[in-house]
C-alpha cells in the first residue's frame, strides 16, 4: 500500500494503491484514444484552428465553468456577454479555488499541466501569469487543434452532427489524410421535436433543401432520414445519438403518425401524447435503418433542459441551465427494445444515464437484450454530465460490474465542446485502474496481471475499437 501523503496531480494522483500505479502507468496510460461522442467543431478540426489565446480555447461554449462562475456570483457578462477575453479568464481563475472538490478543480489543473506544463494552482494571483504563459504556447505551430489532439494521442475523434449538416469540413479532412480521423455522428433530434410546429416546419425546410426532396408526408420524412443516413455513412460515420428525456413505445404509433405528422405540417399545435407517438415512430424508423446498415445507436437520457425561461432567452440553450431529470426509464426502455428485437433488429446500443438513481436499472437493461450474438451489444454508458466525475464514475464502473461485464465496456467520452477536454481520459483511467487495484490488494481479485492488463486496455480502447467498427 502507498501510505506517504500525496502531493496534489503528482504521478500517484487519483491512485491508491501500488497495483493501481502499475495498472495505470504500464497498461491504461499509453492506450489512445477514440472519442465516440463529443460536440467539438467540425470546422475547428478541418481547418486545423489556430486558438488567439486560452480564453477562446478553455472558457468558448464550456457550459460546465460558465455554471461554476454563476455559482460564484460572477455576473453574465464575463460568461457569455461582452467583457474582455482577458476579463473572462480572470473571472474563472477567481473561481478556480471555489471549485474544490468538484471536478472542474482537477479537469483546470489537468489541462494547464498536460497541455501547457503548468503545474502551478490557478487563481486570481497567478491568473495573469498563466493567461500569458498559455497564449505564448498557443500562438506555436503545435497548438493548433489537430496538434492539441494529438498531444493527447487522440486516433478517432466522432462528432455530433444534424442531418441537415452538410458535412462539408467532413469531406474537407477526408481529402487530406493525417493521423487523425474524423467521423460524422447522426443526431437527428430535431427531426422529431415538434412542440413548436412553427420551429418544426423551419427545420423540415432545412432537411428538404439539403436532401433536394420535398416533405409533405411521413414517408417522405422517412425516406429523407434515409438518404442522409447513407450520405452519412459514405463519409464513416459509425453511430446515432439521441438526446431524450426517456425512451418510449406505443404500438398505435406508426399507425397514426401519418396523421399526426400531415396535422404538425399544417403548423396546428399537437397534444403531448401525439408529439409522443409521432417522436416514437421516427425513432422505430431510424433504429431499423442504423440496424440494417450497422451502425451503433447512443441514446442519453434523463437530461431536464432548459430550466430557467429568463437565462435561457438572454444565452440560447446548452449555456448551463439544464440538470438531472426524474422520468420513468426502464418500462418504456424495455419496450422500445423488445419491439425492435422481436423482428432482430436491434442494432448495437449504449444507453447512458443522467440520475444516478437509474444506474442498477440500466445497467440490468444490458443482460436483457444481449442476444449473444457478439461481446457487449448492449452497453449502459460511461458516467454522463453531472455524473463524469470521481463519485459518478466508480458508481458506473460498480454497477455495470455488478449487472453485466465490466470487461466488455466501451469506456470514456468526453462530451465535451473543447479541443482541451481530453484529460477527462487519464481521469477515468485512473478511476478505473484504482477501483481495479483495490480490488486486488483487498484479495477481490486475483493478482495477474496477464489478465488484469489486458482487461484494462480493452476498457480504455480496444473494446471502442471494435465496437464502433474502426
């Protein structure tokens, strides 16, 4: 056992135990990385953006440091409003060593040390230091964004992108092979968000005008979905993903939906159950269509959006006014599924969720529609949102132990808006590596390391790699 006092992020950080050391740095630390899921820019990437200086780099769309700044009682202008660049890093720095024990405090440090070589604490006193220190090193050839994701040995980066995207800077890397690959993700949410018919029917011009077909039915609406979905597909993407309050089935949906749908198209308001039956079979629809041409589908549940009407109106949503939901998860889950697995076709599928007091349930979702016919079809996903940190984490890690097999996991992601987000991996390894070591020297689990190395590397890569096809 280690017994010394830790200094804080040094070579031990996060581990405990000397088994969970040598996992860490002789198996989990050197894998790379394929990042499934994130909403970075496709442009940034393509274009291989060059950051002016770390604010636009750390603080631009970071909705996770624009919460813990309001928290602090930092007014709106220094998150997303008007002040200087320079004025909105000083006010993160202020806020910095506020966020003891919230995961900001160790993603800050880990960014400032793996990127930049700063080891020192960032606050108000050192905050114009270390925003000098970064913009210098940032204004080098190798910390354009291909270059500060290859710092992190990034292989695979899968973007979130709508299928009205003309998936341009797409096909502008694909011309220009490097060591990074880029690939399209299907988010097709606002496709079957209709609560506001008049937003709906902007978007369905938007699809019309990029697929060049008109929509007037729901077939139509279908067949596009379709032809995006094989134009998506020609450029390497791998996976859906699905941003839902919960899943649902309805056997009267695909019945009515062509009434519903002729009904919102006619830009007349629908109740709550048609938007239900209308949104479930859009999603029956497409999950057949991700089954026949072999893509996973990702579905993050459980996220209550939008909270505040005021801030919302002045930022735009996806600016920190979102939280952890209570919506019923199993029932409607289990539904969805089985209808789609009575006919087989229920495609490879990561379900991730938002309110920790769902994990057992998600995590008992796997073994229900693992059909054997391959290793960890089903996955409940890596610790999402307010649950990717320490806590939310390990209680992941645990019940998928304890309800399926820790061993097939396809890991971390980062979820993330920014080119510096990337740490958020050796955080989870570490993670992982420790509650493995643990186990061992507690006598849980066997000490052989043949076995324990491997599972480790597939957990933190190979497992993705396979599972995504790449």
């Amino acid at each position: 056992m280690i017994n010394k006092r830790k200094r804080f992020l040094d070579d031990e950080f996060l581990l405990d135990t000397n088994t969970a050391v040598l996992l860490y740095k002789q198996y989990a630390s050197s894998m790379p990385i394929l990042d499934y899921h994130n909403h970075l820019s496709p442009k940034d990437i393509a274009q291989n953006r060059q950051f002016k200086n770390i604010t636009e780099a750390w603080l631009e769309g970071d909705h996770y440091k624009w919460r813990a700044m309001r928290i602090n009682g930092i007014p709106e202008k220094f998150c997303t409003g008007d002040a200087s660049l320079f004025e909105k890093f000083q006010a993160w720095a202020k806020t910095v060593p506020y966020t003891m024990r919230n995961p900001l405090y160790h993603w800050t440090h880990l960014e400032l040390k793996n990127y930049f070589g700063i080891e020192k604490p960032l606050n108000e006193a050192t905050a114009s230091e270390i925003y000098e220190a970064c913009n210098s090193q940032l204004q080098q050839d190798g910390f354009k964004a291909q270059s500060l994701l290859a710092k992190m040995n990034v292989q695979v980066i899968c973007t979130t992108d709508d299928p009205a995207d003309s998936l341009e800077y797409h096909q502008q890397l694909a011309k220009n092979p490097g060591g990074l690959k880029m690939f399209p993700s299907f988010r097709p949410d606002k496709s079957y968000t209709t609560d506001d018919p008049v937003v709906y029917n902007n978007y369905l011009d938007r699809l019309a005008e990029i697929s060049k077909t008109a929509i007037h039915s729901f077939d139509d609406l279908i067949n596009v979905l379709d032809n995006r979905i094989k134009f998506f597909n020609e450029l390497g993407c791998r996976s859906s993903d699905h941003g839902l309050e919960s899943l649902h089935f309805n056997e009267e949906a695909l019945s009515n939906a062509p009434l519903i749908f002729r009904k919102i198209t006619g830009r007349r308001k629908i109740s709550i159950e048609e938007q239900m039956q209308l949104k479930c079979a859009v999603l029956v629809h497409l999950s057949k269509m991700y089954h026949k041409i072999g893509w996973v589908q990702q579905f993050h549940l459980g996220a209550l959006r939008s909270n505040n009407t005021r801030m919302t109106g002045l930022t735009g949503i996806d600016t920190g006014f979102d939280s952890i939901g209570e919506f019923p998860q199993a029932r409607g889950m289990a539904k969805f599924f089985d209808h789609l697995d009575s006919t087989d076709q229920l495609t490879r599928t990561i379900i991730y969720n938002s309110n920790p007091m769902h994990n057992e349930s998600f995590a008992a979702m796997v073994g229900n529609f693992s059909d054997g016919s391959e290793p960890g079809k089903i996955q409940f996903g890596s610790g999402w949102w307010f649950l990717d940190q320490k806590d939310g984490i390990e209680k992941q890690l645990n019940a998928l132990s304890n309800m399926a097999l820790l061993s097939r996991f396809v890991g971390m992601v980062t979820d993330s808006r920014s080119f510096l987000s990337f740490s958020r991996h050796e955080y989870f390894r570490r993670i992982l590596c420790n509650l493995i070591g643990n186990d061992v020297e507690r006598g849980e689990l066997p000490d052989n390391m043949e076995e324990l190395g491997p599972m480790v590397q597939d957990i933190c890569y190979f497992n993705a790699k396979s599972y995504f096809r790449v």
